[in-house]
C-alpha cells in the first residue's frame, strides 16, 4: 500500500478532545510520508501529553485507506497520571 493513499486519523476521548480545543493544540500528522503505519502500544506526544494506541480501526471511504487510531487517556510526560 501506498503510503499516499493511507490517511491516518487520531481519535481521542471526549475529555482529551475538549483539552484539544481549549488550549487549541494543534495534533500533527505523525505518519504523513512514513512507510509504516503505527501499531497498538505506540505512543504518541501531543501538547506536552503522552497517548498510548490502543487500538487500530481500518476503514475505506471509496477514495481512500483511512487508519483510526483509538488513543487512551492522556498521562503527562513524566509519571504523574490523570484522571
């Protein structure tokens, strides 16, 4: 597969996602350009908050391959956790 035609898209809680929006942190595309995609149990950095990807949701919309990535809550990026 083409990474061209793979569009990968982060899917956050709704707290996180309300966080997102309030302190308006912009959510990079990680993979754009990456031959591999990312795997469960990956982490990702947003805004100073670590994510783990707990789960992976393909998906076609007859244009092109869309990965989901289901992130869990956000922990910081020392050890402290949230929530």
């Amino acid at each position: 597969m083409s990474t061209s035609s793979l569009r990968v898209v982060l899917v956050f809680g709704r707290d996180d996602q309300a966080w997102i929006r309030r302190e308006s942190v912009v959510v990079p595309q990680f993979w754009q350009g990456h031959a591999v995609p990312p795997a469960q149990g990956d982490v990702v950095r947003v805004g100073g908050r670590q994510f783990l990807i707990q789960g992976r949701l393909w998906e076609h919309d007859g244009q092109a391959t869309i990965l989901r990535l289901f992130v869990g809550n956000a922990h910081a990026e020392s050890d402290t956790v949230f929530g």
